[in-house]
C-alpha cells in the first residue's frame, strides 16, 4: 500500500470527525459512540488474528513484556485525557490545563497509533485491515476533542487549528515508524509489541464499558461490536 495514502487516511479521520462536531448542530454522540465500539471490536479482532501471533512468533514471552508496558503506559495518560480516546465525551467547560494535559496525552497516544499503520512485514490484506481500523478508532476522537474545545468556548476557527495539529501526529508516527523500520529493524517489533499493549487497554475499555453504567450493552452496542468482529475475520 502506497505510503502516502497511508498518511492521509491517519490525517484526514479525525478531521471527519471534527467537522461533525464543528458544523452539526446536534449533542448526540450516540453515533459516534457506535462507531467508537464498531472501530474497538474491529481493531481488537484484527489485531488478536493478526498482529499479535507475528510479534510473539518474533519475540517469544519479551513481546508480552513489552506489551504490558505498553499496556500501562495507556493507564498513565488517561491520568491525563480521561479517557476520550476510548469514549468518555465532555459536554462541559474545561480549564487550559485541562485542554492542555487533554491534547499531550492525546497526542501521544496518536503518535502511537501511527506507528503499527506502516507494519511492512505484514501482509497487504492484513496491513489494510489495522491501518482503517486504527483510522476508524480516530474519526471520534476527533469528534471529542472538538467538543471538548467548543464547549470549552473555543471559536470554530481555533478548534479547526487545533484538531488539525493532532490530525498531523498520527502521520508522523507513521513516519517515525517507517524510518526505525528501515533503519534499526531489530528495535521495532519490541516498539510494535509496546503499541500492541496501548492498543489493547483501548480497545478493550471500549467493548466492556456500557452506557448504561450497569456492564448491560444495548441492542445496538452488541451489533456494532458483532459487525466489527465478524469484518475482521474476513481478513483471514
């Protein structure tokens, strides 16, 4: 897969979902929070069928190190987003340290997602499969950060600017990554198993968290999560 495109599919989903918030004047995030757990089962299934086989079969039991602190490493900057890479959208005002800690702790778990979209050893079918669903889990994070801005009494024109900086971030992951491949090609499946684990702890928030705050999914919830899961063995 051409790596341009690549680029522009990581830059241009949270744009989608910025323009959302930025020009439909609606407060539901019902949809996106459908997307959300449509995009988690999506990304999660690709990456136990795929993914996460190649990096142990490469690694043996260090991947699993690696993974977990990966893993953890996702806990520490949800101290600093509470959680709206996973869902957890804010429909009130915010202080700058806040919006401040919110976009650095956002950015790095983008510049994060970046990184497994140009995973050269894979195959192609398999590469397409993670690259949209990590671009698909970035369409509503784009969305929050938006909300988040505009409810926060950004303009339009600010909150434009700022989601088109974070939009850059994930694309420069992916740069990053194409480089530590080519050039210290040893180093990278310890660096993919570490995004594995942030992966992990994100998509698996989303499949058990509930909107009704009693571990009960709706209807709804449950095919979004049944249509990812099932799209995803299609990759066989």
């Amino acid at each position: 897969m051409n790596h341009l495109f690549e680029i522009f599919i990581l830059f241009i989903a949270p744009i989608i979902g910025a323009i959302v918030a930025l020009f439909i004047k609606r407060n539901d995030d019902a949809y996106f929070k459908l997307v959300l757990a449509f995009s988690g089962a999506f990304l999660f299934s690709v990456m136990l069928l795929h993914l996460l086989p190649e990096i142990y079969q490469s690694q043996g039991i260090t991947a699993g190190i690696f993974m977990l602190i990966g893993f953890f490493i996702q806990v520490i900057l949800e101290q600093a987003t509470r959680g709206i890479e996973h869902g957890h959208f804010h429909h009130h005002s915010e202080s700058n340290s806040f919006l401040i800690s919110l976009f650095i702790g956002l950015s790095v778990h983008s510049f994060f997602d970046g990184i497994p979209a140009t995973h050269m050893h894979s195959d192609d079918h398999q590469h397409s499969s993670l690259l949209y669903g990590i671009a698909l889990h970035k369409v509503p994070e784009g969305f929050a950060l938006a909300s988040i801005f505009l409810f926060s009494k950004f303009s339009r024109n600010k909150t434009f600017i700022i989601v088109l900086l974070f939009s850059l971030i994930a694309p420069f992951g992916s740069v990053v990554s194409s480089f530590i491949q080519e050039n210290n090609s040893s180093y990278y499946p310890l660096l993919l198993a570490v995004v594995a684990g942030s992966l992990l702890h994100v998509s698996t928030t989303i499949l058990f968290e509930s909107e009704s705050g009693k571990h009960a999914f709706t209807f709804k919830k449950i095919l979004a999560i049944s249509f990812g899961v099932m799209l995803a063995l299609l990759s066989l």
